[in-house]
C-alpha cells in the first residue's frame, strides 16, 4: 500500500465524506488525514479495525506468554493437566 496516495487534507474529508467512507468499506485501505499540513487522523473501514484490534490483542498474549517463559512461570503440560484432573476427581 502507498500510503503518500492516501494523504488527504481535511477540507477533502469534509467536501467528500460519504464518498470515503464507500471507498473506504471497498478498498479496506487507512487514509490519513491532515490538519494545516500535519498528520492528525486515521480513518479505516470497521473490518480492517477489527482485525487490527484482534492481531493486536494475540501480540499481547504472546508478549505475556514469552515473559513468563523468560521468568520461569511455566509448569510442563503433563503436570497442569494431572492437576485439573485431580481437582475434578477424575483419573
């Protein structure tokens, strides 16, 4: 994706709203806009945000997973399903 071909000044944004917002939802692809020359905002189809938004929350967990591997706060799995058995008087 270009991003320098999806730079638009907010006088284009509010001249052509509903035409962004339809190309928005078709081409899935974020356009930047500016406010006297400067980057201010974002916009992206809900699609695109959602999915966004779920690759960031799996980056979160796998951050977590690997601290807590580093701090050692990890038991084999064999050991933590033996244990939920346990408690469920299953064997």
């Amino acid at each position: 994706m270009k991003l320098a071909s999806r730079i638009k000044p907010i006088s284009y944004l509010k001249a052509h709203a509903a035409e962004i917002v339809r190309n928005l939802g078709e081409q899935r692809e974020p356009l930047v806009i500016t406010q006297n020359g400067e980057a201010k905002v974002v916009l992206q189809d809900i699609e695109s945000y959602e999915q966004t938004q779920d690759t960031l929350a799996l980056l979160k967990i796998l951050a977590l997973g690997t601290r807590q591997i580093e701090e050692g706060k990890v038991q084999p799995a064999e050991k933590v399903i033996t244990r939920l058995r346990e408690r469920r008087g299953v064997r």
